[in-house]
C-alpha cells in the first residue's frame, strides 16, 4: 500500500470538503476548485503534510488567505481519518498532522507484504520495453555499458514494481559496416598468424585491441589454415559467426556476474534475413517520405524538424543503419505490441533521437510520444583524486570485466545508479571499497546487518518477543522519523518510474539508514525501560531490514545479514 500517497489524497479531499462546507453555509465565497495541493514538508515540526490551498484561493475569492484557513478548519472533518490536527501557520498555511494509527499501520503492512512491500498497480497498465547497453558485440564493453546496464536494469525494475508489464532487451548489431570491419580485422590477424604479421597489412580503420588478436588465435588454433584457400566470403561468415558467438557468450557472462539478466536477445540480422528492413523502407516511399539522389535513398527528415535529411538505401543498394533501426522500433510497436519503449542511450547519440522519432510519426506509430530516449553522461574513474583510463592488470581501457575484477558487483551497482541519467558521473574507486560510513552503500548495508544481528543476538540469549505488540508505544521522535521514512517507499517507487529517474532509490535508502542509525543511537532496544517497549522497539526494526533489502534490490544490491 502506498500510505503517503493515499495520506495526500485523504488530506486533499478533507480540504475540498471543508471549503465547500464552509461556502455552502456562506463562511466563504463560493468557487468550483478541484484540487487543493498538498506536500509534504521539509520540516515535519509543524505537520506532517502542509497545503497552501488558502493562499491559492485568496485571489479567486477575493479575501485574506488567513480567513480562508480558518474557515477551512472549523469545518474540517478529522474524525475518521488518518489525521489528528489541523492547524494554521504564518499567512494561512494549513498544517495536517497524522494520528498514530498512520504510523501503526504503516508497520503492519510491512509486515504483512514483506518483500511485495514497495510494489504498486499501476493507474494504467502498460506494456513496455527496456533496451539498454545493446553494447557493439565486436568487442568488450566499456564503461558507459556498465553505466547504462544498471541504469536500464533499475528502469525496468521501478516500472515493474509500480506495476506495469515491462521487457528488457538488448540489440545485437549484428550486420552492416562494423560487421564487415570485425570481419576484415580477424581475417587480417588470422593470416598474421599464417604468414607473419610483417607480411600482411591491417586495415587503418580495422578493430586494433587485443581481443581481434585472441580470437583470431582462438579460431587458428580450431581451424588451422584450413581456411587460407576457401572465398573470401566463406571465410569472412565463418570468422564472424565464430567471432559473434565468443562474443557474446563472454558478454552474457560478464552482464550475469553484473546481474543483469534479458529478457529478449534480439539481432539486428533478422530484420535484414526476413526483409522487414526493405518492407520498412518501402512503407516510408508509399507515404511519400522518400527521395533518390545520386542513386542513394533519403528519408525526408528534414520535414520533421530535423537539422537534415538522412540516407535509408546506399547507392550500392546496403540499407543503413538508420533503415534498420527504424524497422527494429517499428517491429517492437507494431509486430510486438509494446505501449510504450524506452532506450537508454549514450549523450553521443542526441542527434539520432529526433529523426528516429519523426520516421516513426511518419509510418503511425506517434514514436514522438511512444519513444522514450534517456540520453547518458559520461563516467569518469577516479583514483585518489586522479582521473583512471587504464586498468592495472592490461594496460587498456578499463572494461566492465575489469571494475568487477577490482570492486564488488554491489559497489558498482550502488554507485553507477546514484545519479540522474543526465549528469555526469565521477566513480571513486577508493571510496568504492571504503568500509566506513564515507561509503554509502556500506553504511546502508550495515543498517541491515546490524538490525539483523541485534535480531540474532535475542534469539541467541532466548528472548521471546511478541508477534503483536503495542505499537502505540513508539512515539518518540526518532521513532516516528524512522516510521515516516519506512512508508515512502512505494511513493519513491511509483515517482522513480514517473520521472525515469531510480537514483531516487539510492537516496531513499540512504535516507532509511541515516533515521535507523538516529534512532539506534537514542533507543535501547534489548534493555528498553519495558518488555512491551522492547517487543515495539524490536517489531519496528524488522520492518527497517524489510524496507532496506527491498530498496537495495531495485538497483540489483544485495542486503548481507553480516559484515
């Protein structure tokens, strides 16, 4: 249950009620507003939620917004609510203060959904895909796949829990251009390795790093020079189709250990295999979105808003990659039925998202709506205040396999999901591996660990605590704050989703842990002044571990029971 967001909507609605009471008996001029804007505020001294509804009104009515409140609180109907106050503050805020059976049940639907605690059903339902990393497969992932891996992967799961049917895919681009140049560059080494490499030349523009040079060592080890004679073209499929196949078993392996799980491999080359990219094209011709110059085909983007037109056919007759992206979105709304498809897409792409929009708006599918683009900054590694480009280990670039080779899947998940998709992001790998509060995720972990050992500690010395408690007793200051922090998080979930944004879930966690460690720091819990306080004290920190494992589990990070 979202208990904030059902708190709002009850505090709107006893507004709205109080002020049409208040006009129907001539307290206040009459008016036919709709909703009254309820927030919570920054400091809850005051209240617990606060609405400026009398200082809105007070030009529509024509009076002092401090009459309007008072009006609205004399009429206000608190009995059978969640609220225990109405008050007025500085020019007629309306404070509303929530009775204890809020935080009461807060706690025992915690209790009752465990790990559900935090899922939602979505207003509307949608179907909706995430595509993220969709990493070039002719070679090893970097750092901006590790970034948006968990941020697609995070999307996706607050899409899920604030209850919609979401599929996560990734893209393998497997045809066109860089397929070729994977082709080119592995057969090069390969005759490298027959002939010597003095005696045979690599393309400038061919793939340089070492993995071109493992695989092709790999396959002359299999093959031997049994492919020095057959045609080029022989030799390129299978070079490909061996270099593919390594390739992406080594990225399934490494997206595993990182978590990451699809639910749909989908390749580029099917498109092209079945003709949907030409079937694709020939449906923008039809609709008089095309024109031929210079032999090439061009799609009229520049009708769209676009900067310039763009090339679908080559004049030697390859579709490009534009043709088949188009025709990749065109099947997930119109062969798969998505409602909705969301990419997650380095800054460097900015320029492809407008005219893939506009192609789609051309064939009816509103890809200007129905399209969501989530443009990702760049991440920069640091080391003891210095920027890292190399691993230790090669002397290349740093690779996915790489960081999770130096620091823990848990640290990586934590920190690459701790900003907004559009910021730029900087790693500190020292502080990564840091043990000490300084380290966010250690200090959210062991709020966890250290309800649970307090909780083993009791079983161990036999204290029996009641499943039932008097929850009436948790009053105090600290214990209500924590209280309030347990209930957000379906209403951190449901705006996480609203707003693509699921950093917010690190910060909502983050947020728990510090209120569980104020509250740790003033209450005795094993030696509360009394067993009923002790069994409330206990009942409520059960619920902390529930709320923190289900929050770290949004983001892919695991709640240890130890530390």
């Amino acid at each position: 249950m979202n208990h904030v967001l059902n708190a709002k909507e009850q505090a709107q609605s006893l507004i709205l009620k109080a002020y049409r009471q208040a006009a129907e008996e001539g307290l206040l001029p009459s008016h036919p507003f709709e909703t009254a804007p309820v927030e919570i505020p920054k400091d809850v001294k005051n209240g617990d939620f606060a609405s400026t509804f009398a200082m809105q009104a007070a030009k529509p009515l024509g009076m002092n917004p401090r009459k309007i409140a008072e009006a609205i609180c004399e009429k206000a109907q608190l009995e059978g609510t969640i609220f225990s106050g109405l008050e007025i503050a500085g020019p007629g805020f309306l404070n509303l203060r929530l009775g204890h059976g809020y935080f009461e049940n807060v706690l025992r639907d915690i209790q009752e959904e465990g790990k559900n605690y935090g899922r939602s059903q979505s207003g509307k339902k949608e179907k909706i895909m995430v595509e993220f990393v969709s990493a070039n497969p002719t070679g090893p992932m970097h750092m901006g796949n590790a970034r948006g891996g968990v941020l697609g992967d995070s999307l996706a799961e607050v899409l899920s829990r604030a209850g919609n049917d979401v599929s996560r895919e990734f893209y393998v681009n497997d045809a066109g251009n860089q397929i070729e140049k994977f082709a080119q560059s592995l057969e090069a080494r390969y005759f490298q390795i027959l002939d010597g490499e003095e005696n045979v030349p690599f393309p400038e523009d061919g793939y340089h790093g070492d993995d071109i040079r493992e695989l092709a060592k790999i396959f002359y080890e299999q093959h031997g020079d049994s492919y020095r004679n057959v045609s080029q073209k022989e030799r390129h499929d299978a070079l490909v189709q061996f270099g593919l196949e390594k390739n992406l078993a080594k990225m399934r392996r490494d997206l595993e250990k990182y978590r990451i799980t699809y639910d749909t491999w989908f390749f580029e080359s099917t498109l092209h295999d079945s003709g949907y990219v030409k079937e694709t094209v020939d449906l923008l011709t039809q609709k008089g979105a095309t024109y031929e110059s210079e032999g090439a085909l061009w799609l009229r983007t520049s009708d769209y808003g676009c900067e310039k037109d763009d090339v679908l056919r080559r004049a030697n007759g390859f579709y490009t990659y534009f043709a088949a992206d188009i025709a990749y979105h065109r099947n997930k709304f119109e062969q798969r039925g998505f409602d909705r498809v969301i990419n997650i897409w380095g800054a460097d792409h900015h320029g492809h998202v407008a005219r893939l929009k506009a192609a789609l708006d051309i064939l009816g599918l509103d890809g200007s709506h129905r399209l969501e683009i989530v443009l990702m900054q760049l991440v920069r590694l640091m080391r003891d205040g210095e920027v890292v480009r190399m691993s230790k280990r090669t002397g290349k670039a740093i690779t996915l396999s790489d960081l999770l080779d130096e620091i823990s899947c848990d640290a990586a998940r934590y920190f690459f999901n701790s900003r907004a998709a559009d910021t730029h992001l900087e790693f500190d790998l020292g502080l990564a591996v840091r043990e000490d509060n300084e380290n966010p995720v250690y200090y959210v972990q062991y709020a966890h660990a250290r309800v649970k050992s307090i909780l083993r500690n009791l079983e161990q010395e036999g204290v029996q605590c009641s499943e039932n408690p008097d929850l009436s007793l948790l009053k105090s200051e600290e214990e209500l704050e924590l209280i309030r922090e347990l209930a957000r998080l379906p209403e951190e979930i449901r705006l996480a989703a609203r707003d693509r944004e699921p950093s917010r879930i690190n910060r909502y966690v983050n947020n728990v842990a510090a209120a569980f460690h104020r509250f740790y720091t003033v209450s005795r819990i094993r030696d509360a002044e009394t067993e009923a306080l002790r069994d409330a004290r206990v009942y409520l920190i059960r619920q902390v571990a529930t709320v923190i494992e289900n929050g770290l589990s949004v983001f892919g990070v695991t709640a240890p029971d130890k530390m």
